[in-house]
C-alpha cells in the first residue's frame, strides 16, 4: 500500500462522511409551526387540554412525542425532560434512592451515570466492565452489595443491551432497583423487549451525538404509574396535573422540555427504524472484515441482544500486532487516513477523574465521606478492582461513531482498508 498519510501519503478516504444531525423539509415545518403558534412552551396549553386534537387546543408536541417514544420502547409511560443527565438524578429521586444510599454503576461510562448519584446525595460503587462487551459485568455485581446497596445502574454501552436478567435476578434476590441508562439505546432490542422498558426505569439522551437528537433533552421510561407520576413533578417544579398552578408538593427542580425540541424529536423517531436498520447492515459488514485483521476484535455480539442501536461501533486494539504502535498513535494514523471521526475513547476510568479522586463533591468530599458505613472509600482503589476497564481506556478500545455506519458499504471497506494500511506501515510511526 501507498505511503501513510501522516507521512504525506494519500489517504485511503478522500469521499465526505454522512453529515449529522439529518433533517428535511417535514422538520422545518413543524419548527416554523411553533414558532407562528407562539407556544414554545408545553405548558402554553391549558391544563388537562394537552392531548386534545382540536383547533382551540392542538396538542403539545412534548406530549404526542413522550407518549410516542414510550410506546415505541414497550414502555406506558414517557417523561421528557432537559437532558439525560438530569433524567437520570430525577428517576434516582422517583426510584427512592436516599442519601448514603449506595448505587452500583460501571466505570465505562459518561460521567453523569455516577454525577447523578452523587447529586442525590448518594454513593457510586463502582463494578468492573465484560471483556467482551464493555457493559456492566453481572457476575460480578453481588459481590459489590452490602447492606446499603439500594439501586444497580446497567449501561448499554455503545447501544448493546446488558444482561439484563442476570442483572434482574441479582436485583430481585437483595430487594434492589434497577434503573437503564440507556443513553445509547434507541431502539435498541434485548431478548426480544426494548431497551428502557427492562428496568423500574430507563433514562434515554437526545444530546447532540445521540442517534437521535434535538441538541439536548432526555426522557425517562417506566411502566409503573405511581414512578411516572413522581417524575412528572420532578420535571415540573413539584407540580401536580389539573392542580392549582402555583401548588407544589415535592421539592423539584425546572427540567421542563420545549415545543421546539418536541417537534425536532417526533422527526428523529420517524427516522430511528430506517437508521437503525442501515447501522446494522453496516455494522454486519465491518464486524466481519475486521475479524481478519489480526489484532482487531469487535466487541462480541450476545446471543440475548435481539438489536443493537450502535451509537458506538468497539473494536478492541492490541498494539503488538501493530508493531507496538500505541492506541493514541493508531487512532491519529486512522484519522488521517480519511476515518476523520475515529476515537480512543475514554482516556481514564470514572473513578480515575480528579473528581474521584480528591472527592471534589457537594460542599467538598459529602456525600461518602459522611458516609462511610464502617469503610474508608478510596475511589484509586478500584483501579485494582477493575483491569478490564483500565485496559479498555488505556490500551484496547477505539470507537467509531453511529454516524459512520449511516455511510454507504464502500465506507466499511475504506474503514478496514485503512486499518490494514496503518498495520502494514506501523513501525514508521515508532
């Protein structure tokens, strides 16, 4: 192959990528409707006249999109809310979870799947990630209970759903919560049920890189109506429906979503079959040529995962079928081969940012250091608790975006072509 395009070399890619955030004509109308409406707002409407079709009282697109997206992940009830990081403290608060409470969380992660424990007052307990998956490793989470383990957080990392019935035994046995991050998992399928609907609750992002989108915003799942309820008020400032206005009943914060988002998030689920669909064909085909590169391993597909959404596409890097090229080095050597929007990932476990380590919490190190349960928690620590997860930041895992896999079949091959040009030139990068 041609000289690397580090090096001066043409790159293997030249051709653009699908771009992101994708949109139509139907999109625009229905931002321009609510603008000409003037209710930007979803609580414009009249209480109790929200889901009403009619001319007087045309039905908030928050609504019609919560009541949409829950029933599209086998869920009754849909909440929408700000962001994904706050749908995750707000289904934390419905779910019970009290301060000194503690909560099992992966350390492969966005920060908030731990932030938002803390930010309720209780304690992330970090359990060590699936060599093979990169999600929360079942087998290893009774270990991690004591007697006040009060929720598991499960992370379809990258849109794989978990073992969510091991993870539900292991819940039911010790009486505890299971609340998704499913972040990842639109549309995604596990044993046949979606992903959101496994748990007490789900918390799903339409941040900006999600697969689908409104720049922000989140939404939390659940088919118990007494947890929806409490979400609602904790979305609307301890409000309750068709109560006086200006009457709260729970302490809550503003995480209200707006007209605008709920009109660009009906267009994104409208989408979400089609691009899931086209994410797989593709990720099939990637998944078997990089099996015949030597030292690239996809991340395995379980037998239980029905569907995958792929807003991440893993493959695992071992460097000494590289020559010894690091993982940082290879990443940029791919990039310049035109694969623009490879990643390393995560540079450091959760436990491993400066925030864990020096317990830079609320008002300092409250929560855990007040309570400590008879135990010093040392967040350094788990770093012995948790080699797969170090390897994986360190060493081992390279992402590609789910925009990626909206590119034609020629762009898997490019993909791999690249790779094996990197491999075959790797020792003149050292």
């Amino acid at each position: 192959m041609s000289e690397l395009a580090l090096l001066g070399g043409k790159p293997v890619r030249t051709a653009a990528w699908p771009e992101w955030p994708v949109f139509d004509q139907a999109d625009e109308d229905r931002l321009l409707h609510v603008f000409r409406s003037g209710n930007w707002w979803r609580h414009s409407y009249a209480q109790g006249v929200e889901l009403v079709e009619d001319e007087a009282h045309p039905a908030s697109l928050v609504a019609q999109f919560q009541r949409a997206f829950a029933r599209a992940h086998d869920c009754q009830y849909g909440i929408c809310a700000a962001n994904g990081t706050v749908t995750l403290e707000i289904a934390l608060r419905a779910a019970g979870v009290k301060p000194g409470d503690e909560v099992i969380v992966p350390p492969y992660t966005y920060i908030a799947t731990a932030s938002a424990v803390l930010m309720v007052g209780a304690i992330p307990i970090f359990v060590d990630i699936d060599p093979d998956t990169y999600n929360l490793d079942a087998t290893r989470i009774e270990a991690a209970i004591s007697e006040h383990t009060r929720a598991i957080i499960p992370v379809h990392f990258g849109g794989q759903p978990c073992q969510m019935d091991l993870i539900n035994e292991v819940a039911a046995r010790h009486n505890l919560l299971v609340i998704e991050d499913a972040a990842h998992a639109h549309g995604s399928i596990y044993n046949k049920r979606k992903c959101g609907s496994l748990g007490a609750l789900g918390s799903f992002s339409f941040q900006l890189s999600k697969n689908m989108t409104a720049g922000e915003g989140g939404l939390i799942t659940t088919n118990n109506a007494e947890f929806a309820d409490l979400c609602e008020m904790l979305v609307w400032a301890g409000r309750k429906p068709g109560r006086p206005w200006y009457t709260h009943y729970v302490l809550a914060g503003n995480a209200r979503l707006t007209e605008f988002q709920g009109a660009i998030l009906l267009g994104q689920l409208s989408r979400l079959e089609s691009q899931t669909a086209t994410r797989n064909a593709n990720a099939r085909i990637l998944e078997k040529l990089l099996w015949e590169i030597e030292g690239i391993r996809p991340l395995n597909q379980l037998t239980s995962t029905t569907r995958n959404s792929y807003h991440i596409f893993i493959f695992r890097y071992e460097p000494a079928a590289f020559a010894g090229l690091s993982k940082p080095s290879f990443v940029q050597a791919l990039v310049a081969e035109g694969i623009c929007a490879a990643f390393a990932g995560y540079t450091d476990p959760l436990y491993a940012n400066p925030m864990f380590l020096a317990k830079n919490f609320l008002a300092g190190a409250w929560p855990v250091d007040a309570w400590e349960h008879g135990r010093k928690l040392d967040y350094a620590s788990f770093s012995k608790a948790c080699p797969v997860c170090e390897r994986a930041c360190t060493s081992e895992a390279v992402w590609l975006p789910q925009t990626m896999l909206l590119a034609d079949q020629q762009a898997m091959q490019d993909i791999a072509l690249a790779i094996r040009k990197v491999q075959l030139h790797a020792r003149e990068l050292l």
